[in-house]
C-alpha cells in the first residue's frame, strides 16, 4: 500500500495518540465466525502494521543519516562507534562481572602512533579512561620518552569492560570487542601501533608465539573491514612491546622495551628529549 507523506504524518500522529493512551502493540484477535466485521478489522490492522514498519523503518533512517559524518571529521566517526556500542553494552558476559562502565579509548583522533594495551583495571573502570592508574603513569613516561605527549598518541584496549579481578580476557569477550576496536583503528589511522603485552599482541597478529619472538621487529597490520564499513582499507605497521604493568612488577625489562619505542621512533623520524636518550624508559 502507497502512502504519500500526508497520509503518512496523520497515522503516525493517530499512533502516537494511542502509545501515549496504552493501546498498543496492533495485533490480530481470532473470533468465531465469519463475518464482515472480522474481515475488516483483520485487514485495517495489516494495514497499519504496515504503515508502523514503514514509519519507522523512515525514522531510523532518518536517525542514521544524522548521526553519519561526513569527510575526514574523525572525531565525529568515532563518537559514532561509542554510540555503536552503547553506553551499557551486554554483548559478552563482562557485562554482568563486575564492569562499571565502557572504557573507549582517548587521545588524537589524527595521532601517527596508537599504544593497544589489554584490557581496563580498576581505575580505568572507575574514570571510564584507558590507562589511567600505576601502569598508565608508566605508559605516560614512556611516550614522554619518546618526545611526544599523552595527547598526541591514541589509546586503547582489546576489551573495553574490566575483566573481573583484571583477569587475562577470554577468547570471546576479545572477540566480541574485535570490530569496534577494528573500526577505531581504521579511524584514526595511525602510521604505527604498539601492542602493550602479549594478549594485545596476539589478539591483533593472530599468533601464540612468546613475547621475545614477537618483539624486536614490524609487522604488515591492515585491520579487517565489517559489514556497511564505508571507509577505505589501509595498511599500517604494529610493533610488539611489553605491557607497563608487567615492567612494574619486572623492571628489568625496561631496557628491551625502550629499544622497542626507539624502533618506532625512528620509524616516525621522532627525537627523544635530551635527558630520555640515556635513561632506557
């Protein structure tokens, strides 16, 4: 059935009228016998069953269309993913562990380098920010370091909610959170991303090798598209190093991870302050 916008605008209006009366949802009720009435009534709720899809499938489009960003605005497009995900995503069991809230990501939308790291702690499940606690301090001193400031880089997890007891995220949680990170990726674009640890790094390379194969070298990373992903694929280079809450409970491995930042460094043709060059972050 053809419906011009007035026609339209006027059942919506008289739907509205009986949603805010509670009448609703239309459906069908089967009555003995055949009569003309049935008939009728069966056929004016088919019809505005139909008119309802419609209505609606206009408004979500509508709603679509205004939420979509145009050109290069990257701000806007991950603003999008955030409410993609919903402020109370129920997508993997996290959500009923323990997890206050969804830790995004944070930093320069247009950043060359963007650190990936495992999962939310405490604190980050507290402030809703990616690396704000005792390994988040360290992880500041690192991009420091490397001549560059917190609000330069981007930040980011493999999963967005706190694993109970910051416990290593399971196999489906990390892949359940993949896609929205895939897209935050794919956003930013950075020339370079540094996987913090070994859930990081194997979660993005798709390998079980030990942290001293994977470090040391780059690696050809191009994040995989989802279904109605409008953007243009591309290539970037992924760099292993340890996690900043693993080099504070063995700092011992400070001097590896530094050689690993200055790797990227040089990559990114960046200069270490003056008094970082001989520290070893």
């Amino acid at each position: 059935m053809a419906l011009d916008s007035t026609r339209k605008s006027a059942i919506r209006e008289r739907l509205g009228f009986y949603r805010e009366l509670g009448i609703g949802p239309l459906y069908r009720r089967e009555v003995s016998g055949d009569s003309l009435a049935q008939d009728f009534g069966q056929e004016l709720v088919a019809v505005l069953e139909t008119v309802a899809d419609e209505i609606s499938a206009d408004q979500e489009q509508v709603t679509q269309e205004a939420y979509l960003p145009t050109g290069d605005n990257r701000d806007a497009k991950l603003k999008v993913i955030l409410r993609d995900i919903g402020p109370d995503c129920q997508r993997c069991k996290l959500a009923k562990q323990g997890r206050k809230q969804i830790v995004f990501g944070t930093g320069d939308p247009h950043a060359e380098l963007m650190f990936i790291g495992e999962g939310p702690g405490a604190d980050e499940d507290q402030q809703g920010l990616p690396f704000v606690g005792r390994a988040g301090q360290l992880l500041n001193n690192m991009i420091t370091a490397m001549g560059l400031k917190r609000e330069q880089v981007y930040i980011a997890n493999i999963v967005k909610c706190r694993p109970p007891g910051n416990r290593t995220p399971e196999r489906d949680e990390c892949d359940t959170c993949s896609p929205f990170l895939m897209r935050q990726i794919r956003v930013v674009r950075p020339k370079v991303i540094v996987a913090l640890g070994a859930t990081a790094a194997k979660n993005l390379l798709g390998m079980s090798d030990s942290m001293a194969s994977l470090r040391g070298r780059f690696y050809d990373f191009s994040p995989p598209r989802t279904a109605g992903d409008a953007d243009e694929p591309f290539e970037t280079k992924l760099a292993v190093t340890y996690h900043p809450a693993f080099l504070l409970r063995d700092p011992r491995q400070k001097a590896e991870t530094w050689k690993d930042l200055q790797m990227v460094m040089k990559f990114l043709g960046l200069t270490p302050p003056a008094k970082a060059k001989n520290e070893g972050s």
